[in-house]
C-alpha cells in the first residue's frame, strides 16, 4: 500500500466523518407514506460532496415514481479504463424507537463508532466513494461514473433501467459499495448474492365462517389446509423439500455456529434449521420463509370454521439459479399437495435473480491486492443471502464488467436493526482500499495484465 495515499486518507477522515454524520441526520427514507423531501435533501448532499471531491460532471437522473439519482463522470487519463462506482443514499425506517439507545436520525459517535439509520447501509460506502476521489484530489488514475440513487431499499423502475441508457453505465469495473465484511477487520470481497422469488398462497373452502361445534369436524378448515400445505415446504431436519431448487457446498468463509446464534438473536436452548454447512444454508442453497399469513386473529377468534387464509412465501435462490425457474418448482409443489383433498390457489408474485462473479479478471486481482494493503491481512470471499435486484441490470448494460462487492459495513453493523453503526478504521480501510484499487487497475491495465 502507499503509505503517502494512506497518510492522505487518514487526514480525510475527520472531514469524511463530519459529512457522514450529516448525511446520516437526514431521514431518507423512499417507503410509502414516508414524506419526499428528505430524499431530495439527501440527494443535494450527495451531489455536493461528489462536486466538492472534484468530479466536473455532477448530473440528476430522473425516473418516473423514483427518488432522484445522483450520476457523475470523471474522463479517464489516455488508455486508462473506467470503473462505476455504486451506492445508495436511502435507508431503512428506523423500526421500533425504543430499541435504539440514541434516536436513529441523530447520528453519535461512540466506541470507534457512529451509531445511526443508514449510517453503513449505505451512506458510509457513498462517504467511501467521495474519500477514495478526493483522495486523488478529484484526478483518480482511472475513468470514473458514479451513480448513487435514492430507492434501493424499497425498489423503483431504477431497478431494470440501465440498459435502456448503457453509456450512463459503461464501465470496465464496477464497485457496488452495498456490502462489507465478514467480521470487522477480516477484508472480504462478496462474490454471489442469492436470487428472490415470491408467490402467495391461498385457500377457500367455505361461502362464510360456520359455528365449529356445527360444522367442525366434517367442513374443511382453510387454516388447516394452508397449515398442512406450508408445512410440507420443509422435511423433519427442516431442510427445503421443494423438489427442482438447487443446492452446492459453499466453500468460502462463513460463520461459526455461535456467531450467527448471536447475530441471528436466536432463543436460547434452541436448534439452527436444517443440515449441512452454514455457508451452504444460508448462501448456496435455498432457503424458504413464510413471511407472513392472512387468518382471524387470535384476539377476534370466534368459535368457527375458517374459510378463507393465505400467506405469503419467500425463496431465496441459489446465485446461479434463475429466480423464475425456482418460483414455478415452488408453485409446482404447491399444485402436487392438496390437504384432505383440497387444491390451492397459487399466485406468483415477485423475482429477482442473484448474481455471482467470475473473479479471474484484472479488476478482481487488482481487488485483492488493494484489500490485502489496506486490511493487512489477505482477503477471503463470502456470499449473502440479500439481493441486489439492479446488478442484473447493470450486467446487461456493460455485460463486460467485472462487478465487485466491498464496503465499509460489516457482519456486526446491525443493518436495518436497531443500534445500526459502522465502524469509523473500518470506513477508513474501505476508502484505503478502494483509493488503491484505483489505482492497482490503472497499473494492470498500462501493463496489460
């Protein structure tokens, strides 16, 4: 690593720290019924930073019912390549107030830490953009496009766009700064994300609710029925059983056991679900959760048959799997089972495919050195279970992309919890690394390899 470029960093980072903490203040939130202005603020700052970083060309895209999103370019040098770099300036709602130790809009610095929404998902990676760039005072070694928008976390038409305008997105790298480490202090590169497929179920058996002392016994129960459905989505060991869904040892990093019980805030004494590795449950294996179920409440039951429930299910695919094949195994499964000879109703709902790089290019050897510098230690590869519908999009667009994922956050940062915090060295080696890789690139390619 330079240790000039480090020192450089390092004097960054009271600055850096500063426009975090105001970026985090700002309640960016693009759900529904959370209000819009906040988002247009958010976008200002942003815009403002990638000005103050040096970058001449500092524009706004705007879609139909989307957050505005912030798009910039940096020419590239003669013969130098051109990364795209990524991020997201909204957050999620803060969830429930009382679980946070400070209020979640203002941003504390405590322990290493700043603590707040959004403070690592996503805003500290847009502060590592900015960092990596005005630690080139705006004249990185490379070409650079910056697109930061402002509706990841709920979903826009941003989602599928870029390929209707490619030249926004040409690139021969791309840095999706929406991920981090491991463990905090271990430099990890996320090379897969598992695709998303929905479909809700439901049943009717009855024109109305019927007194169950009456009809109880011989009238078909619709909960009963989805019950016995839902239950056959999972086999004894509470492995998936939904034939056709595929499954492959992970033999990257993972978890331990008793970390993942930790993050995971499981009920003592209980067991984990399902066999095998935990890297192959949870990243290249599918995974099947009922989200949520329509049924009388416990506090209005009345004594009667229930004619009518549904639920929503979620599946989360192998990274190679394509999300819609995996929707119709499962809505397969659902027409192969019938409850005491009743048939479901099944309707498909949303997809998202996952995404895994191929990790054999200049850009991802230029990754790892410049992770290996700024960590000190040699970077390992992981997976997540979360999915980033826009990165099918982006491969479509420059399809001759190498695409990495690294970031500021880490497996502790309490993303969309309570508490949630980013680690002020771990945000410091984030704009290291990527200042390096910058610049390791610009090397590769001058010597062609």
């Amino acid at each position: 690593m330079s240790t000039a470029l480090a020192a450089r960093v390092r004097d960054l980072m009271p600055q850096l720290t500063d426009d975090l903490v105001r970026l985090a203040a700002i309640p960016s939130i693009a759900f529904p019924g959370y209000p819009r202005e906040p988002l247009q603020e958010a976008h200002d700052l942003v815009a403002a930073l990638l000005r103050d970083a040096g970058v001449p060309r500092v524009d706004t895209l705007h879609l139909p019912d989307t957050a505005p999103i912030v798009v910039g370019e940096i020419p590239p040098p003669p013969g130098a390549p051109t990364v795209l770099l990524y991020a997201h300036y909204d957050v999620q709602p803060p969830g429930d107030a009382d679980a946070w130790r400070t209020p979640p809009f203002e941003p504390t610095r405590r322990d290493g830490a700043i603590h707040g929404r959004g403070v690592a998902d996503d805003k500290s990676n847009v502060l590592m953009h900015v960092g990596a760039l005005r630690a080139f005072d705006g004249r990185p070694p490379v070409g650079v496009r910056i697109v930061v928008e402002g509706q990841e976390e709920w979903g826009s038409p941003f989602d599928t766009f870029p390929p209707e305008r490619p030249d926004l997105f040409a690139a021969d790298a791309i840095v999706v700064g929406d991920a981090g480490n491991l463990r905090p202090g271990e430099p990890t590169l996320t090379i897969a994300l598992r695709g998303d497929a929905q479909a809700i179920v439901e049943v009717r058996t009855l024109a109305s609710a019927k007194h169950s002392g009456e009809f109880g016994g011989a009238a078909p129960d619709a909960l009963l029925v989805l019950l016995h459905a839902l239950s056959t989505l999972h086999d004894e060991r509470g492995d998936v059983a939904v034939a056709g869904l595929l499954r492959e040892p992970w033999d990257g990093a993972t978890y331990t056991d008793e970390e993942f019980r930790a993050l995971a805030e499981i009920a003592p004494g209980l067991p984990l679900m399902g066999t095998g590795a935990l890297g192959e449950r949870l990243w290249s294996g599918p995974a099947i959760t009922v989200t949520g179920i329509d049924a009388p409440p416990v506090d209005e039951a009345v004594n009667a048959v229930v004619p009518h429930a549904r639920a929503k299910i979620d599946l989360r695919v192998h990274p190679r799997q394509s999300a819609a094949e995996a929707q119709r195994a499962l809505i397969d499964h659902f027409r192969g089972v019938a409850p005491f000879g009743v048939e479901l109703t099944v309707h498909p709902a949303e997809i998202g495919d996952g995404f895994q790089a191929g990790t054999d290019g200049p850009a991802y050897a230029a990754a790892r050195a410049a992770l290996r510098a700024a960590w000190g230690a040699s970077p390992q590869t992981m997976a997540s279970g979360g999915s980033i519908p826009l990165l099918t999009a982006l491969h479509q667009a420059a399809p001759d992309a190498e695409v990495l994922l690294f970031g500021a956050q880490d497996g502790e940062c309490n993303l969309h919890a309570p508490n949630e915090r980013v680690l002020l060295d771990e945000l410091e080696r984030a704009v290291v690394a990527e200042a390096t890789f910058l610049r390791a690139l610009a090397s590769r390619e001058e010597r062609g390899s």
